[in-house]
C-alpha cells in the first residue's frame, strides 16, 4: 500500500521516514513519475508498504493523514491543501496454484476547491489554492498508473 499526496503540483511519499524529522518540505525527497518505452508509468521515491492485516494497513492510513499538508482559510480551519491517494494492492493465489491475480483499489481524497474571492486568500494559501486545479493532471497519471 502507499500514500501519496500532491501539493502545489509536487509528489511527496507520506508514509517516508524523512517526513517525522523534516523541517520543511524542501527536507523531503519528491515523487517523481517516469514513463517506460511501453508507455507504462513508475514512481520513484514512493515507497510501498506490505500488510498482512486490517490494523497495519489502518495504522499507515493514519500516519499519512498526520503528515497531510493543512492551512486555514476564513472558510475552513482545517483545510486540506493537497490531493491525496491511498493505493491498495491486494494479491491472491489459490492454494497450490501458480497464477497470481492482482487488484488495486485507489482512494482518492480531493483537496477543497474554495472560491479565492470568498475566502480571501493570499500568500502561501493563494497559491496552493492556484494549484489545487492545476494538479489535477497528475492525478490522473497517477490512477493510470
């Protein structure tokens, strides 16, 4: 499984063990995508984490909503600034059997797309609110991939 956030149209891995002693993002190694010559897409930097149960899979779930990028707007105290994606990768056999099936589930948590007039944004909350649309493309790459 992993959890991936895009903020300001960067990946960032938040589940990474960089993310618990950096200061700043810029402390923090990107995700980026790669394209192979079959048009297939790869990451790099993304970790991805095995689970064997319910409460090792919800443990990391949280420990990437603490690492989230938040900010607040006059609309929304505790406003999501960034896109997010939790993958599920499960893999089955039967027993014996040599065929491996593979499914992935992708949970997507879209970041608010508040009206810059009504929230009065500026600054550093302007221009993630500029971004939130814009990220939307790499999104999708990500899905795809």
């Amino acid at each position: 499984m992993v959890k991936l956030e895009l903020y300001n149209e960067s990946g960032y891995d938040l589940l990474q063990n960089e993310l618990t002693t950096a200061s700043s993002l810029d402390d923090i190694q990107k995700v980026t995508m790669l394209e192979d010559e079959n048009g297939n897409f790869h990451f790099r930097n993304l970790t991805v984490h095995q689970v064997t149960n319910e409460e090792e899979a919800l443990n990391l779930l949280f420990l990437g909503d603490t690492n989230r990028a938040i900010g607040e707007t006059e609309m929304n105290k505790v406003s999501s600034r960034s896109h997010c994606i939790f993958s599920i990768i499960v893999e089955g056999r039967k027993s014996g059997g040599d065929t491996v099936v593979r499914s992935k589930l992708n949970l997507v948590d879209l970041a608010g797309s508040e009206r810059v007039h009504k929230t009065n944004s500026e600054g550093q909350t302007l221009r993630e609110a500029q971004y939130i649309n814009t990220s939307l493309f790499f999104l999708e790459m990500v899905i795809v991939a």
